[in-house]
C-alpha cells in the first residue's frame, strides 16, 4: 500500500525529466552534467554508508530473511521450528542446528521447486520492492524541494511533507507525512524484531546451557532479549539526536556486512552439498558486496578522523 501510494503520487507530480533522472540515477548517470557521477563532490560519507547500509530491509536485518522462510516451514525449516506467539502460542522445541537432506534426485526436485519460490520472492517482491521504495520518495523530493537543501537532522522525515503542503495542498501534506510515520516505524519495528531474532538464534545455537534453561522453551530467550532491546532503545533516545542514532546504528551495520559476505561465502562453499552449492557469479556477488560495503566504511572512519 505504501509503494502504491508513492507510485501515485510520482505520477501525479513527478515530470518526464525527473523519471528519466531517477532511472539514469540507478546506474550512476547524472543527467545534469551528462556524465557519471557515483559519488557526489563534498559527500557526507558517514550519512551516504548509512543509507547504503539501510537499503532493503534495513541495515543487517537483510542476513535475517531466512528466518522467515524457516518460520513459515520452506524446505527443511519445516523440521527445525519457529519462535512462536508469547499470548496463545505453544511451547515448541526449535532445533539448535540445522538439517540437511540427501541430494537424491528426488529431493533435488523438490529442493528446486522450494528454490523457484524464494527467487520469485526475493526478485520480484523483494527486489523490485526495494528499489521502488527508494526511487519513488527519492523523485518526490527533487520534484518538491529545491537542490542543494540541507535537511540533514530531524527535518529529514518531514521536508517532503511540508514542501508538499506549501505546493500541492495540505491533503497531500498530510497523506506523506502519514507514510513517512509508518515507514519509519514499520522499519524499526523490522530491525528490532530481527536483531532480536539474530541474537536468540546465536545464543541458542551456541550455550547448551540457555536452551536447557526452562525447559528448552525459546520463546523465553526471544521475547527476553526484545525486552532488553526496547529498555536500551528507550534509553539509548537521551543519548543523541535520533537522527544520530539512526546512522550510527546503520553504519555499524554496514561492518557487519563487510564479514558477512565472506562468512556466508564460506558457509554456502565448505557445509552446503556440492549440488546446492552457489554458482560463481553469486560466490563473485558476494565479495563484491563486502569490497562495496567495505570501501563505505573506510571512506565514513577517514571522514570522522579528519
């Protein structure tokens, strides 16, 4: 509804020239200078890496989206089990470690049919989704507000929905401003809940100790550390500016994907069968993605020391 919504808008307003932009802007063409431009001149590198950190599902929730295959039983999720409800959910006994079949020809098949459906998912739904919830906002703002205004701080959210109140009426005002709310909540409610999973995953997997601890129940583990979670966020709000928080947090997020394209890499090459193993152009892919993330972080840290 969200990506409907700003299609609409981007019709409604957006002109020719700034579509054109927006789809030349994705392969790093500037349609001002006529030439590529990758990285704009005076760049603020620490801002810049947290958007590219935060892109898709938002910073190191994107290693989490299996999860949500194993919670809805795709493939050999079906035997490892899945964090259930705290209100009217059951006890359930989640696996520790994962499952590996035998690749009969049999299951190889079935494996293939399971492999069709996340590409379909992560192609065409999530892809595609990504990419249009950045272009779409992003050909509204230059539609709105003026090049080169600095909306750095806590004015970033609102710009639009202010800009679009003065020119387009204050329904519209106020239709992205309710947007802007639930995508920004909607996203942090994402990543609290998978960093949340991540760190159940990495204790369960790792302490004997804490899944023997009440009974091998982990909702208790789960639903504990996304209580610590909220109390920090509460707290961590006094610290700084949210805004500051927010790319700090996006940053360090863009490390952790420095090693976990190479940790995935190694992973899916030495434990995975030789039939399902990735083909080289996403092993490439993959340390592609940490030179990219890479090459961010040390830009951000050259900034900060001066």
């Amino acid at each position: 509804a969200i990506i409907a919504s700003f299609l609409v808008l981007a019709v409604m307003f957006v002109s020719p020239e700034t579509w054109l932009a927006g789809a030349a802007g994705l392969v790093g063409y500037d349609t001002g200078s006529g030439g590529f431009s990758f990285i704009p001149a005076g760049a603020d590198f620490f801002l810049i890496g947290a958007f590219a950190a935060y892109s898709g599902a938002g910073g190191v929730i994107n290693l989490t989206l299996s999860n949500w295959a194993r919670d809805k039983g795709y493939g050999m999720g079906e035997k490892v089990g899945y964090i259930s409800a705290a209100v009217g959910g059951t006890k359930l006994d989640m696996a520790h470690t994962g499952f590996m079949f035998d690749p009969t020809p049999e299951a190889m098949e079935r494996w293939r049919g399971w492999w069709r459906i996340v590409r379909a998912d992560q192609w065409g739904v999530y892809f595609i989704g990504a990419v249009l919830g950045m272009v779409l906002p992003a050909v509204l703002y230059v539609t709105f507000i003026e090049a080169g205004t600095d909306i750095r701080g806590l004015s970033v959210a609102a710009a639009l929905a202010d800009a679009m109140s003065s020119r387009a009426g204050a329904v519209f005002g106020g239709v992205v401003a309710l947007m802007a709310v639930w995508v920004l909540f909607k996203t942090q409610l994402d990543i609290v809940d998978g960093t949340a999973r991540a760190i159940t995953d990495i204790l369960w997997t790792g302490s004997a100790r804490i899944r023997e601890w009440r009974e091998r129940d982990v909702r208790v583990v789960y639903y504990g550390v996304l209580a610590a979670i909220t109390v920090w966020g509460v707290i961590a709000l006094r610290l700084a500016q949210p805004i500051v928080l927010l790319q700090l947090g996006a940053n360090m997020a863009g490390i952790v994907f420095v090693v976990s394209g190479i940790h995935v890499l190694y992973i899916n090459t030495t434990l995975l069968p030789e039939e399902i193993r990735p083909p080289l152009w996403r092993r490439v892919a993959l340390v592609t993605m940490s030179v990219f993330y890479g090459a961010f972080v040390v830009m951000w840290l050259r900034g900060l020391a001066g």
